[in-house]
C-alpha cells in the first residue's frame, strides 16, 4: 500500500522535510496522518512556517525477485502528527490539515522551540545515504539540502539552478547556485560529485543505490566550478524526478553524524542516536529570511501510543505516525489537529511474492493472488479508512504515473479457478503491524 509521507508540507522554511515512498509488490496503502495540538489561548502558531519530514518511508525499493502482486491501497494509515495549534511549525504530511481555522489565518510570531516527536530505529547514525527512520530524516531534511524536491507532484530545484539533458538524454548537466554550507564553505561541484557517487553505491547507500543504476558514477565530471556533468548508461528521460526522489548534497567526504554539517535551514547542534537532537536556526540560510523559530528539538519515540500521549500531555508540540487507531479516537479532539499525508510523501503497503519460488514462480498464482485480495476492506479495516486503495504500481497520483491504467478488482471466482489450474489449494501470508 502506499502511505502518503509521514509528514509533507512546507519546511519550516517552505522547504520539505521528508519526501519519498517506499513499495512493494501488491500493496494496500494509507495516509500518513501528523497531529499537532492546540491552543485555546493563543491562535498564532508561535514558530510560523512549516516542519514537514517529507517521507517517513524511503523511496519504493526494487527486488527483482518480487512481481506487483495486489496493490491494496495508494495510501496508508496515517501518521498522524500532533502539534499544538500554537505552533504548527511543523507541518507533516501535506493534506487536509485539521488545525483550527484561527491558527491557520493569524499572523505567525517568531521564536521559540518546537518538540517533535518521530519514530526512532536501532540504526540511527545521522548518515543521509543509509537513514531509516523518520527520526533522523526530520533532521536531515532540516540540515542538508537536495538538488530538487518533490513538492507536491511538481519538482521543484534547490541547490540546482538548473538541471538540463543533452539531445538524447543520456548526459544530463547541473548548474549549482552560490550556497554555502554552515561552517562557511561554498557547496562545490565536488561536494555533488561524492554525493550522487555515494547515493549510487550499493555498499554505503543499499536502499538509495537503485535509483543511480543508469549513472555512469565513475564519469561524473566538474568542468567548472558551478558545474556537474552526469553521464548514463542510457537515455533517461526522469533523470530529474530521481534526483527530486532524493539527492542530499554533503561536503566531499562526509557521511554526516553528530558533527553533521549541511546548507539548509537549521544546524545541527546536538545528535544522540536513537534518543534526541537539537537543531538551531540558520540565520544565513540562502533561500529566503531564515525560519521564524529558535530551534527544534527532536525526540526519537518508538511507540505510536506513547507519542500521541506526549503530545496530549503537554510534552511535545507535534508527532508524527500516529496509527489509525489513535487517529481515529482523537478526531472529535479540538486540541489536536491531525494532518494527514500527502501523495509526494506515500508509502506503498504490499504483499511481496518472491517470483523465483513456488508457488509464486508460476504467473496465474501471483495474478489470482491480485484478485483475490479485497483491497478496500484491508483500508477500512486495517488502515480505518486513512488510505485509498492502489493499483499495483508504485506512484499513483505522481508525475509519470499512467493514470488509464484500469483499476484492478476484485474476483473472487476468477482466483479461485487460477489458483486451481495452479495446483495451488492452501496459502498462508504472514504480515507485520501497520
């Protein structure tokens, strides 16, 4: 399934926070849902702007040996996020947001310090080609900048100024802006040399890797001091959508944490794995004034419930992945907004059929496995109705997606008949907690 990212909306600087999605073979998804809390007291969000972790979940992952069996939905359950009104600073998952109509409209104030709360992993390094959990990227999205991101489903540059194709779009040429990173150093050519050449190597970036297969990494080329050169390994029209995807640029060398040093809108100040980090405003941030808060301070919780409780005592200002159960008992809640996800940010929830073994290495058990699965029961019964169904591609409702592709339904008879022909007379698919 696909679940919209856990959070998504603008930077705090109008600038995303997380972005990507995660796949699988057929998958049922949600929309990740952010809340934040509100203040009857104060209708101005005390930070202004918006923190967004664009992706909770990773860009889909290739696995040659799993086919799109059923895709039960294109979003998932929500990550919901709470904040107090008072400081929707921090905006997840772009969507219907359900902050009260006086914070959305009053002017922001500056200063303060916002209390985020995001899933943590027990691989938590602050290392932008190897990140899991949502924890570090709202760091990361915050600390270092991408080429391009995806903003809802426009690609929208960033450290690129522009990012052209040859005639036949097996080179493609970046064009840097003047940015500096926080200790003062410009972000050179080089810097975007090591970081594409790192994101494309299987060994430093496992999950990254795929999406720099068609990169020739050992030609990449600087012929000038604003320039990157980037040679494939054959025509590729969406060169620009992949580095949208994700495309973190870190000083030649680096491979960030806790002395982590970027060109975005806060610093890192202090990074403790798998419990806490504390970011600081960048005054000299390059694109446009800086945020209107202090800081942000991130706390890596890994219970849903145990976050939703922080937040409704006081504790934090805004959570993300708050699952649908919690969504849905605090809707009527007036001092919680949940903010369900976007499309830019989705994760895709799937069955995965592993192709090379029986009984899915022949083709009518994986299609009658597609028509047997009831995807909209699976989004209203495991993902409460936070979700819509998908369609066993990866990417629904984002540029590129080929949208008359039929929906496919279900039949039950149809699977039954397949699977008989199959030889096939018991399944059994285990699944993880959504």
């Amino acid at each position: 399934m696909t679940e919209h990212g856990i959070w998504s909306g603008q930077h705090i600087t109008r600038r995303r926070l997380l972005q990507g999605a995660a796949g699988g073979a057929f998958a049922f998804g949600f929309a990740a849902l952010l809340g934040a809390c509100t203040d009857d007291d104060d209708d101005e969000p005390e930070g202004g702007g918006t923190a967004q972790p664009a992706a909770t979940t990773a860009p889909p992952t290739a696995t040659p040996t799993a086919t799109p069996a059923a895709t039960s939905a294109s979003t998932a359950t929500p990550a919901a996020t709470a904040a107090p009104a008072a400081t929707p600073a921090a905006t997840p998952t772009p969507s219907p947001t359900a902050t009260p109509a006086a914070a959305a409209t009053a002017a922001p104030a500056g200063g303060g310090w916002l209390r985020v709360a995001a899933p943590g992993a027990a691989t938590d390094a602050f290392n932008p080609f190897a990140a899991f959990s949502l924890f570090d990227y709202v760091g990361l999205w915050n600390v270092y900048e991408s080429l391009a991101w995806l903003v809802g489903a426009d690609v929208q540059l960033g450290l690129a100024e522009s990012v052209e194709p040859n005639a036949d779009g097996t080179q493609w040429t970046i064009t840097l802006r003047d940015v500096n990173f926080h200790d003062g150093t410009r972000v050179r050519p080089e810097d975007v040399a090591y970081s594409l050449r790192t994101l494309g190597d299987q060994a430093q970036s496992p999950f990254f890797a795929q999406f720099f297969s068609g990169n020739q990494q050992d030609n990449v080329s600087v012929p000038d001091d604003h320039t990157v050169v980037v040679p494939l390994l054959f025509p590729q029209g969406d060169f620009l959508e992949s580095i949208a995807t994700i495309s973190i640029i870190v000083p030649e060398g680096s491979v960030g944490g806790p002395e982590a040093v970027g060109s975005g809108p806060f610093r890192l100040d202090a990074y403790e794995a798998g419990k806490s980090m504390r970011l600081s405003r960048n005054d000299d941030y390059w694109d446009g004034p800086p945020a209107l808060l202090d800081g942000v301070e991130v706390f890596a919780v890994t219970e849903g419930t145990a976050r939703l409780n922080g937040l409704k005592g006081g504790e934090l200002d805004f959570v993300a992945g708050i699952p649908p159960a919690g969504a849905r008992a605090e809707a009527d809640n007036d001092e919680i907004a949940i903010l369900p996800g976007s499309i830019a940010n989705s994760t895709a929830y799937a069955f995965a059929a592993n192709t090379q073994l029986p009984p899915f290495n022949d083709p009518r058990t994986v299609r009658a496995l597609k028509l047997a699965v009831d995807r909209q029961a699976l989004v209203n019964t495991v993902l409460l109705g936070f979700g819509e169904i998908g369609n066993d591609l990866v990417g629904k409702g984002l540029p590129g997606y080929n949208d008359s592709i039929p929906q496919l339904q279900r039949d039950a008879a149809q699977a039954r008949s397949l699977f008989e022909a199959a030889g096939v007379t018991e399944l059994t698919i285990r699944t993880g907690e959504v």
